[in-house]
C-alpha cells in the first residue's frame, strides 16, 4: 500500500487516485437507483464509500500533505501507520455491513438461483 510506502509523492498520488475512484463509484452507485424499491445494498454501499472518502479526505491525504520530501523521521511513520490501522480496523465494520446487505438483496432477489 502507498501509505506503507512511505514516499510522501506516492502516498499523495494513489491516495487522490482512490478519492476519485470513490467518488465516481459513489455516482454510479446513487445514478442507478433502487432495484424493485429495494435500497438496502445501495445504503450500505454508499456508507462503505463515505468511509473510505472521510478517511482519504479527513486523515490521510491532509497529513500526508504536510510531510517533507525524502526520508521520514519515526515519528511520522508511526503516525502513518497508526493513520492506516485506525482506517483498517474500522473498514471491517463497513465490509461486515455491505457483505450482510448484499447477501441480503442476493437472497430476497434470488439472483444466482438455479431454476
């Protein structure tokens, strides 16, 4: 991961990379609508999302920002570590919750069913 990387130029560039992915996902995502009034799946996964944008936005990107170019000091890789593992921990939450929801909406539709 970019982060992990350490490389202030890097970690910039992949990270705004994956905010732009998020969003045109997100447009996709609330572009498309409900399936047969069923917004389940689209809720949960525009939470995911909005998780991922707010920790690229609101943690990562602004301190990677402020690092200096070249090697870091300990100090400021342990903070990108703990800046990675504080996203880490939490994505479980998320991924739990849309996994529940697309089973949910799989099972309800009876996609991939034999008939």
């Amino acid at each position: 991961d970019a982060v992990q990387s350490y490389e202030k130029q890097r970690i910039i560039s992949t990270e705004r990379n994956y905010a732009g992915l998020v969003n045109r996902t997100m447009n996709k995502i609330n572009a498309t609508g409900s399936f047969r009034q069923d917004t389940v799946l689209q809720y949960y996964a525009n939470e995911m999302l909005a998780f991922y944008k707010k920790s690229l936005e609101d943690d990562i990107l602004p301190y990677a920002l402020t690092l200096p170019e070249g090697e870091l000091s300990e100090v400021q890789k342990h903070t990108l570590d703990s800046l990675y593992a504080k996203m880490t921990m939490m994505e479980n939450k998320y991924w739990a919750r849309f996994d529940w929801a697309e089973k949910k909406f799989y099972q309800e539709n009876e996609i991939g069913k034999a008939e």
